[in-house]
C-alpha cells in the first residue's frame, strides 16, 4: 500500500470526486469526520488510499460504528481483520476489495495496512465467490471495476445513508449476486484508450452494488490498475449510485456517456446521424472481443434492426462491450437503461417515459381513428388530434399545441432526441434505413414512390401526430409537388397529421401506438405514400381547373390525391369535391388557359400546402407503418385502409380548406402566403398579369411550404424512428407469444 | 398442438443456397431422432430446388409452400420457404401435429425469415457462417414451442 501512496499523488482531483461520493451515501457529518480521519491521516488529498480509508469510514459509518478515530485506526490498522471478523463475507469482501484495490493500485497508504492480508482475503472469497463472470480484462480495466464494484457496494449502502447499512448489506448481495452477477458491469475501458481516470468511471455500468463488488473481486485480484480507476470508479459509481434509486448494473454514467458520446463523434460527427455497420464492427472489433459476443452485442444493441447504430444505441453497444470486457456476461436482452432513448438522451428519464408511452400510445390511438370516422371538419379533427396528443402528452412532459410554436417545438425536440430515430426507408417499415437525416430529408423531398413513406416519414414529424387524413393527404399531396412518381396502391389514408404534434416520442409513440392497435393503421401506414402521388397528379389538374381560388386549389389538390387511395372513397370524395369545386368555382370551361394557368398556380400554393400536409401525413404514416409493420408483420387489414382513405379525404377536403389557412397560421410565413393567394385567384381569369403576380406569389408561397413541408418531413421522419424503437421494444418486451 | 413428449415435433432448418447447400441453423423440438430430421431436411433441399427452377421466371416466390415428403411411416410433412436470395428455409413437422394450418406455417416462414434479416443486419455477422445468434434462437425457440 504504501508503495501505492506515492501513486496516489496524482489523485488530488480524485478527493473532490470521492467526497461528492461519499457525501451521497453518508450523512455530511458522517462524511466530514470521515474526510478528516482520512484527511487527517493521509496526505490531506484523497488519494486511493484515502479512498479507501473513506470507504472503509463510511463502511464503518453505515454499520453503525461510531465514526472515530479509532475506528478509523482499527480500519486502518486493521482493515482486514476487523471486517473480517465482523462480517465474514462481506469484510472478506470489502478487504478483499479493497485488497484488490491495494494491489492494484489502491494506495492504501497507511491505511490499509494489510493489503496482502486482503489480498488474500479477497482471494479466498473471491474463489468462495468465483461466480462471478468476471475473469476478462482483470488487467488494467478490473481494476476500475474493482473500485467500482466496491464503491457500488457502498453506494448502496450510502444510498441507505444509514450507518447501519454498512458495507454489510452490499458485500451479502455481492456474494450472492456474484454467481449470477454478469451485470456487475465494470466496464472498462481498457480496449479503448488508457482513459484517465474519469473516463473509467465512465466505462462502469451501474453494477448493482451488490453483485457488482463481488464480481469485482475475482478481477481485482489480477488488476492492476490502478487506484485512479478505483477512486474515480468509486466516485463515478458512488455519484451514479446515489442517482440511480434503484440497482441497475447496466445504467450508463454521465462521463461513461459522454465518453461514448466522444467516440460517436469520432466515427460520426453528426450526432443525430447513425454508424453504419462496417464502421461500427471496426471500431468494436478494436475491442478484441470475440466476433461471436460482437455480434451478440450488436443484437442486443441494434434496437431498430437497421444495420445502423443511432447515438444510443451506439452507447449502449459500448456499454455492453465495456461491461463484456470488464467480464461481465452479456444479458439476453437489452437492459432498460440501454434502450434507445426516443424521447431524449437521459438514460432514466427516458426509459421510464418510454414504458409511459408505450402504455399511454393505446389511448391516443383510438382517439385518432375515433375521429376520423366522425369526419369533422378539419378545424374539429385537428383540435381533437390536439387533444389526444394533449393526452399522450401528458406521459411526455413535452406540451403539445397546435400552434406554429409546437412544430417548432418538435424540431427541436427532433433535433434533441435525433438519433434515435430510425427512417423506415424500408418497405416494410420495420427496418429504418441508416440514411441520416440529410438523406431523410432528400428522400422525403423526392418522395419516391417506393419510399414514399420513409420520405413522408423523415420530413413531417411534427405533423405525425394527425394521423390518418393529414397525413394521407399531406403525403399524397407531397408526392404530387414532389417528384415522385405515381405510387401503386393507394394505401390507407394515413391519420391526418396532427398538427399540435408533440415533438415528445412519447406522443409520438403514443400516436404511433394509437395507430398500431388497430390494424387499419398498418394498412394506413402502408399506404399513404403511395396514395398521394397517384391523385396528384391526375387529379391536380382537374380540380385545379376549378379552383379559382389558391386555397380551393389547395383543396382540391389534396382531394384528388386523397381520391386516389381508395378507390371507392375517392370516388365519393372526389364527388364531393367535385361538387365543391363546381360550386367553389364555376369557371371550368371559361378560362381553360387561365385556368391552366391557375392551376399551376394553384398547384404551387397547393403543392405547398399539400407539401405540408404531406409531410404530416408522411409523419403519419411514418409512425402508423413501422408500427404497423412491426405489430401486423404479416398483413395489413383491408378493412382499415378503405376507409381510412375516406375519412382521409373528406377530411382532406375539409382540412385542405381550413388547412390551407391553419397551415398558413402554423407557420406565419406560410400563413401570410397563403393568405394572399386566394386573394390572388379571383383575378387571374381576368388579368394576365395578376395571373403572373400570383404566379409569382404562389411560387414564393411554395418555396416557403416546401421548406416547412421539409421540416416537417424531418420531424415526421424522427418521430416514426421513435415509434418505431417504441414498437420494437414493444415487441421485444412480448415475449414472442404471438405469431 | 398435442401436448405429449414426440406428438409435435418440429424441425426448422436453414439452409444456404447460394453456392452449397449447407446448413445454417437445425434447431428441432423435441430433439429426438435429430439426425433423421437432418437427412429429411437435407434430402428436401433437392425437391425445392426442383420447385424453386420451376418457377422460372417467378423468380420471387417467396411463400413456396411445400406440403409433401409423407414419409410413410412417420407421416410428417416438409415445408419449404426460399428468400429472394436463395436462402433456404426448411421446416419438418410432424404430421401429429394436425392442427398447423397453411396459415401458421406461412407466418411461421415469415417471421424465420425476419429474424434472418435481423441477423443479417449484424455487421458482425458474415454471410454463411452458422447462426449462433441468441435473438434468433429465443425467436425460434419460441415459435417452436407454440407448435408443440
């Protein structure tokens, strides 16, 4: 040990971390008469051996022994020994811990004066308890297990914060969770870079402070490193500890996740974007861990199936690789705090939210699909949509609004949560392609016919919440403004893109789940994409023709395209329509060249419009598909797109007219647009160059709608990546008892 | 599904086609007479090749099903599913098991060949090497119980 001390030096900031650290699971003055035994006695920094002096205070401190300074000296003098005798295993263990620790690099310094005696100590429990996994990197990574272990141990007893916690409890379950304790987790981060110290504490999982030490022993034994690991593991767990209310050996520290988070960058500067799986298998094959548990770990931690790791799931293959290589065993599922954060990066937050929104999707589905059916008019079915994104949001501590703002809203939180987001570029929407969110973008731009819901997807997040008709609508229409070419299958009308959409993956999720319930939605998920470049296109022109007015050329444009996809609801949409049209505008035959022109114009406002719709739609369908295609691998029910399609175009229609102007309200720019150009319509049959100056207009107007409609997309994009994770998830939680 | 110790055995194989027909994945339940289930499974590979040139210019045909090799005393059936590329799923089931309908089957193909996408997807994992991953075993362990 005292060889160690001299080591111990360097370990100056370590005192500050150990402090915050055994502030967490010891009362302040428990804590500063431990400081000032440790302090006292040593070097006045707290260097390993002042750690271990702490620890063995606040050990002491938890059992209930009078924190003095002959405690402090008898566990000094006599560390092993007394713990030892007071508490077989668990001294055994602690000492041996701490002897690990002391043998390693622990410095002991004066304090720990029998580190051999430890040594062995922990040797012979470390045999008793020899179930623990860890045998791996007992080099240089056990040794911040070690620490780490033992501070979890401590931890939780800290956590108890009574003195009679004692290392007592956390060495009985270590010995216990040894056998089975893969999970102690001590990662280390050996593989990848002599990190300092902190960085270590980084690479520690949250190793149940039970289990964890124990397992720690074994590897302590053959450790080597150091006392900075120990002490910034210590530090790291005992802080981690103190958070984490519960044993989570798999949770993700703050500096482990910004040091994951670093090495993402490395790989891939954009942080919402993902690694693909030849960079991935390079990076995690420097770990030298065998091709077999990489390939595990790959499963466990490719949540969305993408071939691709987002940033969480980039963190938690790390974390997995870190915890393998400090030898604790790979779980068969993916722990929870491992899970891929849809909402946000914490890691706790996050789980919990995801489960909310798991559970809370079910309502907000039906809502949804309750609405469509009703058909209200657009202005009804979007504050419903509202609502019910209100509702889920209450599992999400996002707010939903249908306002402007919220789309804002959602892309930040887009931008924010990022990376979780899978694209379902896939047809089935069930493997969300790597594309980052730049191809997103462009995709969803193109909006390809085969893609078409992956391009709906990646742009129109924040319109995801309105599922069926916006969306269809929205998509279709996108489509049509978009270069994609006609879709096959007019696919259910996508719920109608809810513009209140939360960018909160709980609501998303909760919309997505909402779609998923139902079978409709797989089918409606499917779908909408492919609906909405077929009416465009056919059908822009005609109703076009009738719209004198941009707004009723918004209109009918996104009727058409709703018509498309049913074919028998379209017809009646379309009738509809047509009928409004007619009566909107009864100039079919007067102008045809104005009226040509017109519909140019009005197809731009309309496009844009509809872009936007589209892009709702396409957020829509985006969560409704990879939903859908998760929950109904096999088939999509029929049923639901017919008429989904219907409500979808009636409320298109109805949502092209009031969108048209809520559209416009969402997005001010647009709005102001938009305003103008139904002014514009009335005169351009009669003037040419009020045609042109409306022309102009409309154009401006698109640009603006595009842009918007592209955002949106994203958004879209991301919250189907989210909902998609959320499915998964799902399904992984049910136990494959379903075909 | 019976419920007795032999009445529903079944045998899922995965055999890769490309260039040899070798196998990727046995996995049986119950795993008695394992090795019958192998020459079975083995030997079917010529008759959905059969089917699979055929086809011809159906080039995807994903839901091959294949209902034939009643082998006479055991009375089992072989079904076959192939991936558009040409990997091969073979799946045994005894006869005994009477309530598998077509439908099961299907669904039972497709979530074999998800799993399988699933795995491909693993950059770890290099085409033709032997399945070891657990996901896919859990999923087929899984699929194979609700049949038995």
């Amino acid at each position: 040990l005292w060889k160690f001390s001299g080591r111990n030096k360097g370990q100056d900031h370590f005192s500050d971390m150990i402090s915050n650290v055994l502030f967490n699971f010891v009362c302040n003055c428990v804590l500063l008469q431990i400081m000032e035994l440790c302090g006292a006695t040593r070097l006045g920094y707290f260097g390993r051996s002042q750690f271990y002096i702490a620890l063995k205070l606040v050990a002491v401190a938890q059992s209930g022994l009078p924190l003095r300074v002959e405690s402090l000296n008898t566990v000094k003098d006599l560390p092993l020994p007394r713990f030892v005798v007071s508490k077989n295993e668990q001294e055994s263990r602690h000492t041996a811990l701490y002897s690990s620790d002391a043998d390693n690099p622990a410095s002991y310094s004066g304090v720990i004066p029998p580190p051999p005696g430890r040594i062995q100590q922990r040797t012979s429990s470390d045999q008793q308890e020899s179930t623990s996994p860890v045998v791996s990197p007992q080099q240089s990574p056990p040794t911040s297990p070690h620490t780490w272990r033992k501070h979890n141990r401590h931890p939780s007893g800290g956590n108890n914060e009574r003195p009679l916690a004692g290392p007592g409890p956390f060495w009985a379950p270590f010995s216990e969770a040894q056998p089975g304790s893969s999970t102690s987790s001590d990662p280390i981060w050996s593989g990848h870079s002599p990190p300092p110290h902190q960085e270590n504490w980084v690479s520690f999982a949250d190793t149940p402070p039970t289990s964890a030490l124990l397992a720690m022993h074994p590897a302590s034994v053959q450790d080597q490193t150091t006392v900075r690991t120990v002490a910034s593991a210590t530090t790291t767990n005992e802080i981690r500890r103190q958070s984490s209310s519960y044993d989570d050996p798999w949770k993700i520290t703050d500096e482990q996740r910004q040091y994951y988070v670093n090495q993402f960058k490395t790989i891939q500067p954009d942080l919402n974007g993902f690694i693909p799986g030849s960079a991935a298998k390079e990076f995690f094959t420097k770990s030298k861990l065998p091709i077999l548990e990489l390939s595990h770990i790959w499963e466990l931690s490719d949540f969305d199936k993408d071939g691709a790791l987002t940033l969480d799931e980039f963190c938690a293959a790390f974390h997995l690789v870190v915890a393998r290589k400090n030898g604790y065993d790979l779980p068969e599922k993916l722990p929870e705090s491992l899970m891929p954060k849809l909402i946000d990066l914490e890691d706790s937050t996050e789980v919990g939210e995801q489960t909310g929104e798991v559970g809370y999707s079910s309502s907000p589905a039906e809502a949804p699909p309750s609405k469509s059916p009703s058909m209200p008019s657009l202005n009804q079915t979007w504050p419903e949509l509202n609502q019910s994104s209100e509702d889920t949001a209450i599992v999400h501590p996002v707010p939903i609004r249908m306002t402007p703002s919220k789309i804002h809203m959602q892309e930040m939180e887009l931008k924010r949560t990022g990376s979780d987001h899978t694209n379902p570029t896939s047809p089935l929407l069930v493997k969300p392609s790597d594309l980052p969110e730049e191809n997103k973008m462009s995709s969803s731009v193109k909006y390809t016919s085969g893609n078409t819901v992956t391009d709906g997807y990646s742009s129109s997040d924040s319109y995801t919440s309105d599922p069926e008709q916006i969306g269809s609508a929205v998509t279709r229409q996108r489509s049509h403004s978009g270069t994609s070419p006609d879709n096959t299958a007019p696919p259910p009308p996508p719920p109608r893109p809810h513009p209140s959409h939360s960018r909160s993956s709980s609501l998303d999720m909760n919309r997505s789940f909402s779609v998923t319930p139902g079978q409709q939605q797989a089918g409606v998920v499917a779908y909408p994409p492919a609906v909405p470049p077929r009416p465009q296109p056919s059908q822009g022109a005609g109703p076009h023709v009738h719209r004198p007015v941009d707004a009723d050329g918004l209109i009918s444009h996104s009727s058409t395209s709703p018509q498309q996809i049913p074919e028998q609801p379209n017809f009646a949409d379309f009738s509809q329509f047509e009928a409004f049209a007619a009566s909107g505008v009864n100039k079919e035959e007067d102008d045809e060249i104005e009226t040509h022109s017109e519909a140019l114009q009005v197809e731009k406002p309309s496009d844009s419009a509809s872009s936007l719709r589209v892009a709702k739609a396409d957020g829509r369908v985006d969560e409704k598909v990879p939903a859908n295609v998760p929950s109904s691998g096999k088939g999509t029910t029929p049923l639901a797109p017919p008429p989904k399609p219907i409500r979808r175009r009636l409320k298109s229609e109805d949502e092209l007219r009031p969108e048209a102007e809520e559209h416009t309200q969402k997005t001010g720019v647009i709005a102001a647009v938009l305003a103008s150009q139904p002014s514009i319509p009335r005169s351009i049959g009669k003037d040419k160059k009020a045609i042109q100056a409306s022309i102009r207009r409309n154009k401006e107007t698109n640009t603006v709608l595009a842009r918007l409609n592209s955002e949106l997309q994203q958004q879209l994009k991301d919250v189907l990546e989210e909902r998609i994770s959320l499915e998964v998830q799902l399904e992984q939680l049910r136990p494959f008892s379903h075909l | 599904m019976e419920t007795g110790l032999f009445s529903g055995s079944v045998h899922i194989g995965i055999i890769y086609h490309p260039p040899q027909n070798y196998p990727l994945y046995i996995r049986s339940v119950p795993t008695e007479n394992e090795l019958k289930f192998h020459y079975t499974v083995h030997t079917s590979l010529d008759v959905v090749d059969e089917k699979i040139s055929a086809m011809g210019k159906a080039m995807v045909d994903q839901r091959e099903l294949y209902l034939g090799l009643l082998y006479p005393t055991e009375d089992y059936k072989v079904y076959g599913y192939v991936t558009n590329s040409k990997v091969k799923f073979v799946m045994v089931v005894d006869s005994s098991n009477t309530a598998l309908r077509d439908n099961e089957i299907r669904s039972m193909f497709r979530k074999l060949h998800n799993s399988y996408t699933d795995i491909m997807c693993n950059p770890f994992y290099n085409p033709g090497d032997r399945i070891h991953s657990r996901a896919f075993d859990n999923m087929v362990n899984s699929m194979m119980m609700q049949v038995c």
